[in-house]
C-alpha cells in the first residue's frame, strides 16, 4: 500500500503541478498578447497614416515643380520682351546720336518723338548732364539709374517665384521621404511583433516585443515633429 500510496501521492502532485504552472504562466501569455495587439494596431494606424502623408507631399511636389517650371517659362518670355524693348531703344537712340551728329535737327527730332516714355527719363537726365561738353558726365541714358524697365522687373519677380517654388518642392519631397521612413519603422515593429507570436520561450517573446515597442515609440516620435498636409 505504501508503494501504491507513494505512487498514487507522486501521481497527484504531478497532475496538480500541470494546472499550476499553466496558471502560473497564463498571465504572462495573456498580456504578451495583449501586448501585441495593442503594438500592432498602433503600427499599422501609424503607417497608414505615414503613407497617405507621404502621397499628400508628393502631390505638393509634383505641383510645385510645376509652379516652377511655369514661372521659368514666363520670365523667359518676359526677359526676352524687354530685351526687345532695350534693342528698340538702343536702336533709336543711336539714330538720333548720328542725326544729331550731323546737325539734322529734323531727323534728330523725328526719333526724339518716338522715344518709348520709360526711356525719356533717361534721355532728359543724359542731356542735361551736357554730355558734349562734360567729360565727366555719363556715356549714355542707358548707365543712368533713371533708365528703368518695368518687364525686367516682372522678369526678376518670376524668377523668384521660380526659385521658390523649386526650393518648397525640394523641402516637399524631403517631407515625404521622411514619411517613408518612418513607414519602414513601422513595417519593421509589425515585423518583429508578428515573429514573437511564434516563440514558446517567454524571454525571446519579451525581447521581440521591446524591440517592436521601442520602434513603435520612435516612430511615433518622428510623426509628432513632422507637418501635416
């Protein structure tokens, strides 16, 4: 009977160790999932939500990269209509010079008439500095300040504006490419999130799971810092 009551005795501690330590590990296992889900869900929204960011700030790009390649085309235009105008002005200064020169006051007054009204200012100042008898004074209308063209201005805005729009298209892409980084952050915490499921041993899970958590955080610290579009 001893040898029966020994085993029946060993028997029962046995069978009653069985339920203990699964009771004693259950919690463990119920928040390690726990754990995980609450990880994964929060990775998944986050990289969704990086994504669509990173959509949202190409279109920025694309469209500010348009911007610019428009305003070059127009300052191009622009640049070349006030050379026109610089040319027209040049060339009729220059006949009045030779008309003058020979002492047809006539000639020289028929292109003195035609002179565009943003270079008169420039001519009047020239003459009254009496270029031919002041050396010191300017060698045309054209090096005097008073000599203004309002195209080339406008060209000067264009370009500007070209210039912007490249750069804030540049800062763009940059802001989604970090959106797509912080996506592979996230991808990489589901990643180690989804291969602690498959590991008995409860130290692998745990350091798994703090890996994927600490992803988690940083990634959700990088957002926090980014613009939103």
């Amino acid at each position: 009977m001893t040898r029966d009551g020994n085993a029946d005795s060993r028997g029962l501690t046995s069978s009653e160790e069985g339920p203990a330590q699964r009771q004693t590990s259950l919690p463990y296992a119920y928040w390690l999932d726990i754990t995980s889900a609450i990880l994964l869900s929060i990775a998944a929204l986050a990289s969704s939500w990086a994504g669509y960011q990173s959509k949202r700030w190409s279109g920025v790009q694309s469209a500010s990269y348009s911007i610019s390649s428009i305003r070059w085309v127009q300052a191009s235009r622009v640049s070349t209509a006030a050379y026109l105008y610089r040319s027209l002005d040049l060339e009729l200064f220059i006949e009045w010079l030779n008309a003058y020169k020979d002492g047809d006051k006539q000639r020289a007054k028929f292109f003195e008439q035609r002179f565009r009204p943003e270079f008169r200012p420039a001519f009047e100042a020239w003459v009254a500095t009496r270029p031919l008898e002041n050396a010191a004074a300017p060698s045309s209308p054209f090096a005097l300040p008073e000599y203004h063209l309002e195209l080339s201005d406008r060209a000067a805005e264009l370009e500007r504006e070209a210039l912007m729009a490249s750069d804030s298209a540049a800062a763009a892409n940059q802001q989604g490419d970090n959106y797509v980084l912080t996506t592979v952050i996230f991808s990489a915490a589901l990643f180690f999130t989804g291969i602690a499921a498959h590991f008995k041993k409860f130290w692998v899970r745990v350091a798994l799971l703090a890996i994927a958590g600490v992803m988690v955080f940083a990634g959700l610290g990088q957002l926090a810092t980014y613009p939103v579009r």
